[in-house]
C-alpha cells in the first residue's frame, strides 16, 4: 500500500531531504575519529559527498522551473550518495569505522538514492507550473506619450 504524502511547500518538508540531512550529521560525528592524517582527503571527501546531498536537492528544488536542471541537480544529489556509500567502504576497509558503525550509513545513502529514484520518476509532479511558490505578477509597459502628436 502507497502512503500518499502531502504536497511539499519547501525542499524541507522532502522526506529525501530530512534523510539527507541525517546522514551528513552521522557523517560528521563518526568521521571525528578518523586519525589526523586523514583530514585532507578521506575525511573531507566524505564529509563533503555527505553533505552535497542535501545541497543538491535543496538546489533541485530552486530549478524546479525546468524539468531537466531539477533532473539534473537530482542526478547530481543521487551521485554524491554513491560516492558517500564509496567513501564509507574505504573508512571501514581502513579500519577507521567498524563495519557495524559503517554499514547502516551505507543503508541509508542507499534508501536516500531509492528516494530520489522515485522524486525522478515523479519529476513533473514536482515541476507542475500551476503549483507556483509566488503568485504571479503582471508587469505593465506604459505606452510611450506618442499619442498626444
């Protein structure tokens, strides 16, 4: 059975994004413990897949307006995840994070993609142009004074 989810007002309110948020806040604390050494690359790669997540929704969102840059910017949010899922792999090969520890991120950077695969299969639901965040504004063009000669 199909739970029916509310209209999203805000790429807050997206399920995906909440997730994507989560996991770059466990990222973040479980690469705490990675030695010193590994700040400039393991640690900073990860983090910054992790955290590019969410970033990348958050920007779909903004480019709704065309179906293919919200396609796009999904796409993009959808690879970083993988690249997360790589980079946790390398930590826990390293040692630097139990396989336990590891191995329900992974999960959830595979259930954002899961996600994200159904956002895209749904991407003109979200790009409806009747479901616009402002309303329109009519612009008027005042006639130049030619009438009057």
């Amino acid at each position: 059975m199909t739970e029916s989810l509310p209209y999203a007002r805000n790429f807050r309110e997206l399920v995906v994004y909440q997730k994507s948020r989560r996991l770059a806040g466990e990222v973040f604390h479980l690469s705490k413990r990675f030695p010193k050494e590994e700040t400039y690359s393991l640690t900073d790669q990860l983090r910054r897949a992790s955290r590019a997540i969410g970033a990348n929704i958050a920007e779909a969102w903004g480019k709704r307006s065309y179906e293919r840059h919200f396609l796009s910017k999904l796409t993009d949010a959808d690879a970083e995840q993988y690249e997360a899922q790589h980079w946790l792999e390398i930590a826990i090969d390293c040692g630097y994070v139990a396989a336990s520890d590891g191995r329900p991120l992974i999960a959830a950077c595979e259930e954002i993609g899961r996600l994200l695969g159904g956002v895209m299969t749904r991407s003109a639901a979200f790009c409806n142009p009747t479901a616009l965040r402002e309303p329109l504004v009519e612009y008027f063009i005042i006639e130049a004074a030619n009438d009057d000669q």
